[in-house]
C-alpha cells in the first residue's frame, strides 16, 4: 500500500501536466489562426487547419443570419478575402480534451484596424493530427 500511494501521486501529477501541456498547446493554435486571419497570413492561417469530410463552419450574425461557410474557405482563403488588420482577445476559455478530440469554448473581443469593437462567443472543435492540435470546425455566434 506505501507503494501504491506515491505511484498514484505520480500518476495524477503527471496527468495534470499533460492536460495543461494540451490546453497551452490549442489555445496557442486558437490565438494564431485568430491573428493571422486579422493579418491576412494565408498561410499561417491554413497551417491552423485540417479539413475533415465532417468539418464545418457556422455563423450567426447580429442581424438574425446563419451562415454555413464551406470549412475549405479556412485553408484556401486569399488574403484579400481576409480580415483586416487589428487584433483580438480571447477570454473565459472551457477546454475538453478527450483524447486526440477537444472542445473549446471562448469569448473573442475584436478591435478592427479602426478602434471599432465587435464580440463573438465561439465554439471550436480540434483533433491532434501527427501530434498537433488541428481546427477541424467552429462556430462563431456574433454578440451585440
């Protein structure tokens, strides 16, 4: 039983460390993809991405609207169709992660090149592919 208390220890110590390690690594990807959007990194941006046959996008707009953008527009995007300029702040994040899948939720205040603010609630899904965290859909509800 002395064995078996610090292995346990050990093991819930190690646990931890690993599910930070997960989270520090998406929220990483979450705050490139949205700065190099804003940048119009094309190239950046794809590299966030791995399109499934299942992966989807979904806005809701202010004014009532949804739309369904093909999940391909995140990695064949032109940087002429991309933001432009400013920044973002992402906030009150809730991470699963259950295996090689995650659910993230967050709170994204935009500032664009401006000073205009917009506030979106987005969901995103994530798969570890060849052992980086990968968008595979989101879904972005924009805020009044």
């Amino acid at each position: 039983m002395k064995r078996i208390i610090p292995l346990l220890i050990c093991s819930l110590l190690g646990a931890c460390r690993t599910s930070r390690m997960e989270t520090t690594a998406i929220i990483k990807v979450l705050e490139t993809e949205s700065a190099s959007w804003r940048n119009r990194d094309s190239a950046t941006h794809a590299d966030c991405w791995y399109i499934q046959p299942y992966s989807s996008v979904l806005v809701s707009t202010t004014d009532g609207k949804t739309l369904d953008i093909p999940a391909t527009a995140m990695i064949t995007a032109s940087p002429e169709r991309m933001g432009n300029g400013g920044s973002a702040v992402n906030s009150q994040y809730k991470i699963s992660v259950q295996g090689k899948s995650a659910w993230v939720s967050h709170h994204e205040e935009s500032t664009d090149k401006d000073g205009k603010k917009s506030y979106s609630y987005e969901i995103r899904m994530l798969e570890k592919i060849n052992g980086q965290w990968k968008l595979v859909g989101q879904s972005i509800h924009m805020l009044k």
